[in-house]
C-alpha cells in the first residue's frame, strides 16, 4: 500500500517552461489536494477536488491549473512557470470531508523556477 | 474555516513530556480538533485528532478543555526523532483542510 505518491520529486524549469505534477493515491479516497509551502511557512491551498471530474479553487490558484479525470490521480499544470512560483508542492487525500477523516500526504515534490 | 493559534516554537528536552497548546475561540460545534506534524524535508503526517472527549493513541494524547475553545497536544516522552512543526487544524464536513503556521518543536539532548 504505497498511500499517497509523487512524481518528480525534484525539477527545476526555467521561467516560461510548463509542466504537470501527478498526485497518485490507492485509497479509493474521494477528497485530494495540491498544496504548496515555501520556505518557513505554512502550508497554503491551492486546488483541491471533492471527486473525479470536480475540481475547485483554493487559497492561491493564480497560475495553476488542475485536473481529476480518474479518481486515484489528481493533476497540478503550470503553464507557464515563474520564480514565484519555486516551492515545495504537497498532495494531500482525505476519504470524505467529514471532520472525523485523517489526511495523507506525498513526500512532495520541489521545484525551483530560474 | 474557524481559525487557530499556535506559538511559533517551543523546546523540550529529551525524554521529558512536551505540552503544545492551540486556541481555537470561534470553533463551532461540529469542528473536529486535527493535529498533524511535518518532519523536516517530508510532508505532513496525521497526529491524533477528537471532538469532545481526550483521546490517546501510540504517538500522542488530546487534551480538549471542556469548552472546546482550546486544546493540548501532549507527546509524554519527547525524543529527538520528534523535533517537527505541529500544526493544530479544525476540520468540519467541509471541503477545505486549511493550515496555519503552526508550532516548531526543538527537542534538545
């Protein structure tokens, strides 16, 4: 049972480059979520989705873009990547919303924009 | 999303038990009280979480004050394998999980 997995876990791009991380999860969990957390912070929402096919915008979604075609994976795009946007990226699945629901999270991927 | 607050850090030494608090004042009824913990380079990883009553489980205790509007993480026997940031988070049936800063822990020898 491999939980939550990642991919890449390092990446680096240049200003204007794209790219998709993949969020895979063997929970059958309905709930996921991209996160991202810059150094000494916090973690902040970006998008999360409540189901296949449902997406729906978090704290910070400006320049991401996401997609949930099958329930086990959960995309996060760049389309056109900038400095601010160099970070350590978290997924995250949950079973349901309810409150009584633990979440797990990815190892993470780091991404760094020159 | 009812809010919470952490200290920014605290330290422990070795062996002995930690005490970290978090206010929650404006929690409402059907909020559950979630502790997570994040070790250095990795992602977050569940604690404990509880409604009412104090719960225990293999890594931590949850102490919740009978008005509900603060709560108590208790790890009773801290190792240097547990130097972290605790983030102390309510959850209610809605869709977001919403961080706040959280508490760094130093453990010392």
């Amino acid at each position: 049972n491999a939980g939550v997995t990642q991919t890449p876990k390092f990446r680096v791009l240049k200003t204007g480059q794209s790219m998709t991380l993949l969020c895979a999860q063997d929970m059958n969990h309905e709930y996921m979520y991209w996160y991202r957390q810059d150094p000494g912070m916090g973690l902040r929402l970006i998008h999360y989705s409540v189901g296949e096919g449902t997406t729906a915008k978090g704290e910070v979604p400006d320049g991401y873009n996401v997609s949930r075609l099958k329930k086990q994976n959960f995309l996060l795009g760049l389309e056109s990547a900038a400095p601010s946007q160099t970070s350590v990226y978290f997924c995250a699945s949950t079973l349901w919303a309810g409150g009584y629901t633990e979440a797990f999270f990815g190892q993470g991927t780091r991404l760094t924009v020159v | 999303d009812a809010k919470t607050t952490q200290p920014n850090s605290m330290e422990s030494n070795e062996e002995e038990p930690v005490h970290l608090p978090c206010n929650h004042s404006t929690i409402s009824g059907t909020d559950y009280i979630h502790w997570y913990r994040q070790l250095p380079s990795q992602g977050p990883e569940y604690v404990i979480h509880g409604l009412t009553s104090n719960v225990n489980n293999r890594m931590a205790s949850l102490a919740i004050a009978e008005d509900r509007k603060s709560s108590t993480l208790i790890l009773h026997r801290a190792t240097l394998r547990d130097a972290a940031v605790y983030y102390c988070i309510l959850r209610d049936a809605g869709n977001m999980l919403t961080f706040g800063g959280g508490t760094r822990l130093m453990v010392k020898p």
